[in-house]
C-alpha cells in the first residue's frame, strides 16, 4: 500500500533532489555508483523497473548516443572516447530507474497535499497522460483496421499528422474541462 504523507513527501522530494543532483553529473564512476546505489536503495521491484528503463528510455538513449559516437567518428576520421557517451546514455536510465521506483512507492496526491497548485498541475498531467494514451491505442487499433497487414513503423509516421492534429485538439480540450471542473469545485 501506498505510503503515509509524509514518507510520500520524503521519497518525491528526495527523488527531486537526486535526479537534479544526477543530470548535473557528467563523471561515468560517479553514474555508476549512483546506479548502483539505486539498485540497491530500491531492490523491490529491481527487475520490474530494470524492464521498464530498458523498454521505455534505454532505445532513444543509447540510439542518440551511438549516432553522436559515429557522428564525431565520421567527422574527426579517429574514434572519439566513449566515456561521454556512456554517461549520456548512463544518465537518463538512472534518472528513469529512480523515478519508476518512486512513483510506485509514493502516493502523489498526498504528497503534494499541503500544495494545492501542485494537485491540481498532477491531475492536469494525469488527465493528458490518459488522453495521449486513448489517442495512441485508438490510433493504432484504426490502422489495424484500415490495413491487411500488420502496421509498420512508415504507416505509422505517415499517419502522424492526423494523430497530432487530433492530440492537440484533445488534449485543448481536456485541459479546458478539466480546469472548469476544477473552478466548479472552487480550486
């Protein structure tokens, strides 16, 4: 179960802290440390996050790091080092880890309680999150029924446009409702 209030807040301000502290880290040792310090702080739920981290953030980062490794490689006609690049990659991972870690053991609304500008940015947030994932699956279930084959990623960009024309009348629209929602409850 979630946390009482007070832990809730600890674990969210802290989380602050560290992830500011580690996007100012540019040391691969000292990422690595953190990481570590991570796994261990966080042990529960290890692998579940672990997956998390490499299905959601780890394709883009590594992907942008190796581009800008062969980038300076093609530029400088000599491999630059890959320290850099690691912690560039490194960095966002251990960011993410530490947040999916906290997120689950932290109840947001009782934590940002004694703020009440902060509640009501986390339901704006939450209420686009839920938009954007109706928009997705939506979008994809229409192009599953449009085509005989399976969707490729080239349907998909050509069919970006009308999706994001669509995401941002919705999420207009959401943020408009969900803000007369909140002035009708005297927010």
């Amino acid at each position: 179960m979630w946390a009482e209030p007070r832990r809730s807040r600890a674990l969210v301000l802290g989380w602050i802290g560290v992830a500011f502290a580690i996007s100012a880290t540019t040391d691969l040792r000292v990422l690595a440390a953190c990481a570590l310090a991570s796994a261990l702080a966080f042990r529960r739920g290890l692998w579940r996050n672990l997956r998390r981290v490499g299905r959601t953030v780890m394709p883009l980062t590594v992907g942008l790091s190796g581009a800008s490794w062969l980038y300076l490689w093609v530029i400088q006609r000599a491999p630059p080092a890959v320290g850099p690049f690691a912690a560039l990659a490194l960095r966002p991972a251990v960011i993410a880890f530490l947040s999916f870690a906290v997120l689950e053991r932290a109840n947001l609304f009782r934590a940002f309680e004694p703020w009440p500008v902060l509640t009501r940015l986390l339901v704006i947030t939450l209420a686009q999150i839920h938009a954007l994932r109706l928009l997705a699956s939506d979008s994809l279930e229409g192009l599953r029924s449009r085509l005989v084959r399976k969707p490729r990623a080239l349907d998909v960009v050509r069919g970006a446009g009308g999706i994001s024309a669509a995401l941002f009348t919705l999420a207009a629209r959401n943020a408009r409702d969900i803000g007369d929602a909140m002035r009708s409850r005297g927010f």
